[in-house]
C-alpha cells in the first residue's frame, strides 16, 4: 500500500473509532439526564431489564454501557492492528449505525 492510501485508511478508521465512542457517550449521557423517566422510556429489551433489576436506579444500566463501549472500541482497535481492512470494513458501518442512533435519540 501506497503512503497515502494508509494516511487514508487510518484517518478513516480513527474518525469512525471516534465517532462511535462519542455517540455511546452522548447515549450514557442522555440515560443519566433523564433518569427519572429512562424506566418510562427505555426501548432495549436488555436496558429495561437492567433498569428493574436495580430499582429503576441507572447505576447497572449505565455500567454495562460504559463497560460494552470499552470492551467493543479496544476490540476494534485490535482488529484494525491486525487488519486494517477488516477493522474499516467493521469500524465505518459500524459508525453509520452509531449515526442512525444519534438521530433516533435526537429525533424520536
């Protein structure tokens, strides 16, 4: 590969990796903001499970977010590290998804 071409492909995949954990931040950010009503409002299956088993309390819920944006951003570093196609081939739709969430959560 061209010098240019990997300047390329790691300026991609740095701003999808960033892009990514920047939506899962704004995501926690918006659970700890409205936390009195996230119980009321919560759509995934798995949160609203979170969420009773802790009382309606965010603690749970937000540490399993916290801990699923780390544990997938160190993953998908690595994966870049060993293969960087791979790793623009998981990060960019990865991050378009991440996108159509931000939307959803501004916008719904």
């Amino acid at each position: 590969m061209s010098p240019s071409l990997i300047k390329t492909l790691n300026g991609l995949f740095t701003f999808a990796w960033i892009f990514i954990i920047l939506v899962s931040v704004v995501d926690g950010y918006l659970v700890w903001h409205f936390r009195a009503v996230i119980a009321q409002v919560e759509q995934n299956p798995a949160g609203i499970a979170m969420l009773a088993m802790a009382g309606g309390r965010v603690w749970l819920f937000l540490s399993a977010k916290s801990f699923g944006t780390i544990l997938a951003s160190t993953w998908l570093m690595v994966t870049y590290r060993k293969n960087a196609i791979v790793g623009i081939a998981i990060a960019v739709p990865l991050a378009l998804f991440q996108f159509g969430l931000l939307l959803f959560l501004r916008y719904a």
